[in-house]
C-alpha cells in the first residue's frame, strides 16, 4: 500500500497545477497578512478563501486526477492487491499531496505570522475540508463511469455545498419563519461540511455577525465550545462516509 | 486449475455469460473462440476479479476466488486493450510492476526478444499499438506465472514479434504452464493449442480436445474444422 501511495503522490508532485495553487495560497496568505493591520480581518478574508477556493480545488483537482488514473488503477486490479487497499492509496496519495499543497500555501505563513489559536483552528478546518472534498470526489468517480459526468456532479456539489446551500436554508427560514426552527436549523447546518467550518472559526472569532442563522442556532444550542465540539465530530463524520460509500462501490465495479 | 461453475453477468439488457460451465486442467493450452460480442473477454475478465460475476463460482486450484486477491499473483495476463499510466515511461512501468509485485524469479526472455531495453526511454504515450502489446506481453510473462491468460496477443504485432511471441507460448505449455488464448486468427492457433472452448451469446457451444474435434470434422486445419461446425450448426 505504501508503495502504492509512494506513486500517486510522486506522480501528483510531478505535476505543475498542484505547486501552481500550492504557490497561489502562499501569494494570497502573504498578502493578506502582511498588508492588512487588522489580524481578525486578514483571518476572516483568508476564511473565506478556505471554505471557497479550498472546497473547489480539492475536488475537481481528486476528481481529474482519478479519471486520469483509471489506466493506472485498471493495471493494479489485475494484480495480487486488494481493490479496497487500491482506491484507499490513491485516496490517500491525493489527500496527501493537497494536503501538503495547503500547509505549505496557508498553514506555514499563519503560524508564522499570526499563530493564534483561532490560526491552528483555521489551519485544522482546511485540512478537515481539504479530506472531505476529495473523499467526494472519489465518490463521486467511482459512481459516475464518464468522465464529463463525473466532473459536472463535482462541479455541482460544489456549487451546492458552498452557494446554493445558504441560499436553501435562508428560504427556508423565511418560508417557515412562523414556526420554531432551532432544531432543524441544527440538522440543517450538520448537512454540509463548509458551513461547519465556518461555524468553528466564527464561533471561536465570537463574530456572530457573520455567523449566518445555522451558526447563531449553533452556538445558542450547544455553547461555543460544545457547539465546536459538535462540529468538530459532524466533520468527522463527513470525512468517513463518502470514503467508505466509494470503497463498498469499488469492491463490486466492473472495470 | 480453474474451474467457472454456473457464471451469469448482464450488463444492462445484454446477457454477456450465461451459465458458463469450463474447467481447464494445468499445462494445457486452450483456446477460446468465438464471434465478436460472446462474451470472451468478459470470461477472461471475471477470471482476473476485474468484472464481478453476477452468480456463480469460480475456483482457481481449488479455492473460490470471489473476493480474494493473491491468486492473481499466478495469473498473467495480457489485455486486448492495454491501458498504462500515459506519462511513465516503459522501463519506469516495468520497475513499478517489479516494486509493486512479490517474485522469486523474473523472465526477461520477452524483454530481450523484443528489444525493449531500446526503447525503455519512451513514454507509453507516445508508443504505437504494437509495442504497447508487446510491452503487454512482457509483463505478462514477466512474474513466471502458473497461468497465463492471453487476450488477442498477436493482434497489432508484426509477423516477426508474433513469431516469437507464439514460440514462447508453446514454450511455456511445455514447461506445464496453462494458457488460455483467445484469437480471431484460427490459422495461428494450428499448433498452439490442445483445447477448444467455442462461445457464442455468452454461452458454451462446446468445449472440445483439438484431436477429437479433428476426427470429428474429417479436418486437419483448425479453420477447416470451426467452419463445418458451424455450418452443421454446432455439434
């Protein structure tokens, strides 16, 4: 499996997109927090470029790179190796390598020049997305046997997760305004994974401001630190399930 | 050696095997005919784990392989389409098989007979048809295995790396080896096989000795004898 995971992500490095966004993230952090005075504000501005540029690379970048791969995963199943160890190294290659791309373009400059605690929280909620989306993207790959269907429903569930979402949830409010929403507003805001890690870095921010209806909902309901700690394990849970969706898939596609 | 018992796989409306019963014994070479369509590949597919039947067994020496993976350390195969990572280069595909597969003892016959050391340079990208096939080849032989499964191996080759590729086939038969070839070119079958599996619709028309099948006929020449089978409407 190492050996495996060994090509993936020597094969990804080789490939210029990656360093490109790895030195695009870098460009942007630097700037945001080198020109910007205030530190709230320049995390706030790169918080939005995690949950919107991050979610967008991580999964239309692991989706191309799976379709490019199927040669490379057809030639491995016709050897002595377990299908379910075969997508769990690609899996992992790629996570890995984004995951690389990510602390060295954002992670390293705010340790650097920030450093906070609200930094590393930052840092752990790209990272978490970062898994999430490509985990997706597996799925989404090993469902769809065509490669332009495969990278319209990435497409898709992107513009789902981070755009159509709030738009989904304000509507609902209003449509339903007269009744009590606290509890589905809390369901509503575990079913998409950009708008929990919005919710951690806000809730710890205390900026309830922009913390939108789901994170105010989040915090009355559990606290700030309980409704981190909720947050934190639906993240968890996002990472695990699309994965092992895609594997129970993978075991019985014919290729 | 490897037995199919009772396979079915549909995709979609088209019944591709239906009820395939064949057993094939250790050092036999056998060839599996049949016309565009019957289901050939497909067999040879689910033999290898990459197609997953929808009922029935299939034992390799013995013991199911549904859902196991290490027999296919015994099996070599070589795809009618090959598919490569485009961007390796062949000798960089030939030291990832290595790295990635466990051997005691690799057989670089092929490699040498087909110069491919000449060539490791180039990426698979930028190979014609026929060297890829005849890098197919070379991995197939390469791990010494107890099986080989043989898709359409001289399609694309030249006449001269088709004749080498057929005398380490027979070589190989001698050497105990079981070989499962399918080819549309009866004529080169002549002298390398000692079975017929004949398929058609996904089913098994029969699965004969050449020799019976010979006397059968009244023909000597393979092509001959699958022509009056088919004229008389099968057997």
């Amino acid at each position: 499996m190492k050996k495996i995971i060994k090509y993936v992500v020597l094969d990804i490095l080789r490939n210029r997109i990656l360093v490109s966004y790895t030195v695009l993230l870098l460009v942007v952090s630097m700037l945001l927090l080198c020109l910007t005075d205030n530190g709230t504000k320049a995390l706030l501005s790169l918080l939005n470029i995690v949950l919107i540029v991050l979610p967008l690379v991580s999964i239309i970048f692991s989706t191309i790179y799976y379709y490019n791969a199927s040669a490379f995963i057809e030639l491995l199943v016709c050897q002595p190796l377990r299908r379910t160890k075969i997508l769990l190294s690609v899996y992992v290659g790629l996570a890995l390598s984004l995951l690389i791309a990510f602390c060295v373009g954002v992670g390293v400059p705010l340790l650097i020049f920030d450093g906070s605690i609200t930094a590393v929280l930052l840092i752990v909620v790209g990272m978490a997305l970062t898994v999430i989306f490509s985990a997706l993207a597996i799925l989404g790959s090993v469902i769809m046997r065509d490669k332009a269907r495969g990278i319209g429903v990435a497409i898709l569930s992107w513009f789902y997760f981070s755009l159509l979402y709030d738009g989904l949830v304000l509507f609902l409010l209003f449509q339903f305004s007269d009744y009590p929403l606290e509890k589905p507003a809390v369901v509503m805001g575990a079913l998409n994974p950009i708008d929990l890690g919005r919710i951690i870095v806000l809730l710890r921010l205390d900026s309830a401001a922009m913390m939108g209806y789901t994170g105010a909902v989040f915090a009355s309901f559990f606290g700030s630190v309980g409704g981190m700690l909720t947050a934190f394990v639906l993240l968890l849970i996002w990472m695990g399930w699309p994965l092992c969706w895609a594997l129970r898939r993978f075991n019985r596609k014919d290729l | 050696m490897i037995r199919f018992t009772n396979i079915y796989k549909r995709f979609g409306r088209l019944q591709a095997l239906d009820n395939i019963n064949l057993s094939f014994p250790a050092s036999k070479s056998v060839a599996l005919i049949g016309p565009n369509g019957s289901g050939k590949t497909t067999l040879i597919k689910s033999l290898l784990g990459m197609v997953v039947p929808d009922k029935g067994d299939i034992t390799f020496k013995d013991s199911s392989i549904l859902g196991s993976c290490d027999y296919r350390a015994n099996i070599g195969y070589m795809p009618q389409i090959s598919s490569y990572p485009e961007n390796m280069t062949i000798s960089q595909v030939m030291e990832m098989m290595k790295d990635i597969r466990q051997y005691n003892k690799l057989d670089e016959d092929l490699v040498k007979a087909f110069k491919l050391p000449q060539l490791a340079g180039k990426p698979m990208r930028t190979l014609s048809g026929g060297t890829r096939q005849k890098v197919s080849a070379c991995l197939a032989f390469l791990f010494n295995p107890e099986v080989l499964v043989l898709d359409e191996p001289t399609a694309g080759l030249d006449p001269v790396a088709s004749g080498i590729l057929q005398d380490k086939i027979l070589q190989e038969t001698k050497n105990g080896k079981l070989v499962l070839i399918t080819s549309h070119i009866l004529s080169e079958l002549d002298d390398l096989v000692d079975e017929v599996a004949y398929l058609q619709d996904g089913k098994v028309q029969f699965h004969k000795q050449v020799a019976a099948l010979q006397a059968e006929t009244g023909e000597q020449k393979l092509v001959r004898a699958m022509a009056r089978v088919m004229e008389n409407g099968g057997l």
